[in-house]
C-alpha cells in the first residue's frame, strides 16, 4: 500500500505539470502549421485573441481578433482561427511550413495572457503525434491501475 502511493506520487508529479501545456505547435499532415492556444477565457469578457511568431527581437503579428491591430503583409488571407470547445482557440497557417525560420518563439495572448514557446525548425512535430504526446499521462495511469488491481 505505501509503496503504491510512493509511486502514485512520484508520477503525479512528474506528470501533472505535462498536461499544463498552454501552447503547442505542430505540422498538419498538408504541411501546414498549426498553434493551439489553450488559455482559458475570462468569465464576463469578450474573447480577444492574438497569435505572433518573434524570430531574434523582430515579433509579427499573424492573426487577430483585435481592432486597431493590423496582420504582417506576409500574413494576409494566409491564416485562419477557430474556437476550440471548450476553450482556446486554433490557428492554422497555411504555405509557410517549407518557409518557416530555424528558431522561432510562437505566442498567443488571449484576453491579456500570454502563452508561448520555443521552437527549432527540426523539432516541430506532425499534428497527429501531438495526441500521443498529451495522452501518455492517461496511458501510464492506466497501466498502473491494471498492475494495482492485478497485484
């Protein structure tokens, strides 16, 4: 029993912080890219969002909902957002993948908070690795309750 919540524990720890991923970027099977900005919206005000990318000090702004704000001219009818349910939302970027720089910063600010990340070229993954990725807590949780009941 002891040793049970031990391991329970240690991998609680080790695997709650994985789940709290707010952004995250990844290549479409289409070669597009894909950001998913999972921050939460604030009860009792409007939605905003906007999605950038900073490459070295140089941060251009790739899609918003925001008036008064203008896109990058490289940006223009190139993206589109969508509403993730039930919060966040999904910008995908659409001709860029083969153009994208090597080291670049993705941020989202949703209602005036910001998530973001740092991405080399290389290390993009596809899209559909992403569920692997966010659902290897749930599948090692899995396999402990089976060896807990098994034992």
């Amino acid at each position: 029993m002891l040793k049970s919540l031990f391991v329970f524990g240690v991998l609680g720890v080790l695997l709650i912080p994985a789940q709290c991923d707010r952004i995250s970027v990844c290549v479409e099977d289409d070669n597009d890219l894909r950001v998913d900005c999972l921050i939460p919206p604030k009860p009792n005000k409007i939605a905003t969002y906007e999605f950038s990318w900073s490459i070295g000090s140089k941060e251009s702004l790739i899609n918003t909902n925001v008036s008064g704000l203008s896109v990058d001219g490289q940006f223009k009818d190139k993206s589109y957002v969508e509403e993730l349910d039930p919060q966040g939302y999904r910008m995908t970027l659409t001709g860029f993948t083969d153009n994208l720089p090597h080291n670049t910063t993705y941020m989202c600010k949703m209602s005036s908070e910001v998530a973001s990340i740092n991405v080399e070229r290389e290390q993009l993954v596809p899209c559909s690795a992403m569920f692997l990725k966010s659902s290897c807590s749930w599948i090692v949780c899995l396999l402990l309750f089976f060896y807990q009941t098994h034992s």
